[in-house]
C-alpha cells in the first residue's frame, strides 16, 4: 500500500528539529507517570479526587482517564503517532481547567478550598497550562526528527524513492 498523500503520512509527518524531543520527554513523561499515579493512589488522585471534583461517574473516568494519561504519555515519549496522542490529552488539559481550576476565579473550588482569584488561578494551573501548550505544540508540529514517526516517515520515503529512480 502506497502512503503517499494518505492521512497516516500527515497525521506522522514531521519537519521540527530534534530539539522537540525535549517537549515530547516532558508532556509525555508527566502524562504518563500522572496517569499511573491515578491507579497507585486512587483516593488522591484517581476516583477519589475526581470524586471531590464533582466528575460524574468517577469510578468509570478517573481509571480511564488514567488508561489514555499513561498510553498517551508513552506514545508521546517514543515519539509514535504523536499528533493523534496529543488529541485526548488536549480534551484531558481542557478538561481538568474547566472542572479544577476555573471554579478557583469565583472561590468554589472543591478541590482547593482555601484558594481564589486570578493568582490563586493561576498558580494552580500552571502544570495543566503547560500541558495543553506543550500538547498544542505537538500537534502542530509533530514528534520531531527524533522519533518513531521520522523513522518510518523515512523508511516509507524511501521504497518510494527507488520506485521513482527505477522508472527513469
């Protein structure tokens, strides 16, 4: 099968500089060791805390929040159909500052009860906000040339390219 002009060549197609491994190591790390946490301290920051949060269906969400949190991250880490891991941990992002921290503007914050305010807002999202521009930026500009997504990039280019010398 020819990948040429297929959405598996966009959605992996990358020209950002090896640099952007540094991005993918810190939005992938912390998606992935936040969503395992969700299952080694459930009370605190798994069910429990989604829980408090006033999620509905904490016991179906908070697990399967922490199943995208960890397949996600790792995708993110090796750098594998990024684009497409960064899409639920956008949500996720967009997510908990709705749920989490924007109740902290009008001090009805389950989850932080002695907060409010705009510093108070900002302060406590600042991990989320990172997240989601980190996340943002991986979507926009693919996993780097460092990356799973490169290599096969590469290795798709490359069948391609003998084709087009052997026919000349």
């Amino acid at each position: 099968m020819a990948w040429t002009n297929t959405w598996q060549t966009k959605l992996t197609a990358t020209s950002a500089p090896a640099a952007t491994l540094l991005i993918r190591f810190y939005v992938g790390a912390i998606f992935h060791f936040e969503g395992i946490q969700k299952f080694l301290y459930p009370a605190d920051l798994g069910t429990g805390r989604f829980s408090k949060a006033g999620v509905p269906f904490p016991g179906f969400l908070a697990p399967l929040d922490g199943v995208f949190e960890i397949a996600c991250g790792a995708l993110i880490l090796a750098g594998l159909l990024t684009r497409l891991a960064t899409l639920p941990m956008i949500v996720n992002m967009l997510g908990a500052l709705l749920i989490t921290k924007l109740p902290i503007l009008w001090a009805d914050a389950p989850l932080f009860t002695d907060k409010s305010g705009w510093w108070d807002f900002v302060h406590e999202s600042r991990t989320d906000l990172a997240q989601l521009c980190g996340s943002l930026f991986l979507l926009l500009v693919g996993a780097g040339t460092c990356s799973l997504d490169a290599h096969l990039a590469r290795q798709r280019a490359a069948p391609a390219a003998d084709t087009a010398a052997a026919h000349r």
